[in-house]
C-alpha cells in the first residue's frame, strides 16, 4: 500500500530542493525525518512538513501499519510557475529577475 503528499507552489529554486530530496529517496521514513529534521538546508522545512504529511496519509488508509515499515518509495521536484520581475540596472538598463517555484511530491510505500 503506497500514499503521497504534494506540495506546490512553494518559493524556493528546484534545484535547491533537489539537493534536500536526493538525501532522503529509498530510506526509511524515521530516518529520513531525521535527516530533514538536522539538515542546515532551508529547503528541509518544507520537505519534512510534506514528508510527515505522506507518513499520516498512508497511517489513514491503513490504521495497522507499523511506523518503522514505512520507506520513501518515490520523492521528486517539478518546475512551478516563475514570477518574472525587473531590477533597476545602470545607464537606465533594466535586468530580468525570476523569482522560480517549485512542486514537491513524495510517495511512501510499506516495506514487502
């Protein structure tokens, strides 16, 4: 039995949640709540609230299930939408600011 959680729109680069991501996919959900929980990286909020998220969606489907059977199936980034804003630059120049989001999905699954 697997669950998911989704968050989207959240204001922060992908690529700097990828780095966050690829630290938990394939471990178990303790410890990867552990890793989010020490991690120096902003990103991990965000991770751990939607990973905690995932861990009670599968807890309702399946009330039986034993916490320490539960592992990170799947865990990936998308692009979201980029809020494109301007920069006073010299000489009456404008620069091109992205302001770039990103949607979180994370899939947990009982080990077999």
């Amino acid at each position: 039995m697997e669950a998911r959680a989704i968050k989207r729109y959240t204001r922060s680069s992908p690529r700097k949640m990828r780095l966050v991501v690829d630290l938990i996919r394939g471990k178990s959900a303790q410890e990867a709540l552990t890793i989010l929980k020490f991690s120096d990286k902003h990103a991990a909020e965000a991770a751990e609230l939607t990973l905690k998220s995932a861990i009670n969606n599968l807890t309702q489907k399946d009330a039986g299930i034993d916490p320490e059977s539960i592992v990170v199936k799947e865990a990936h980034v998308g692009q979201g939408p980029t809020m494109k804003r301007i920069s006073a630059a010299p000489m009456g120049r404008a620069y091109r600011v992205r302001k770039r989001s990103h949607h979180l999905t994370i899939v947990v699954t009982t080990k077999q």
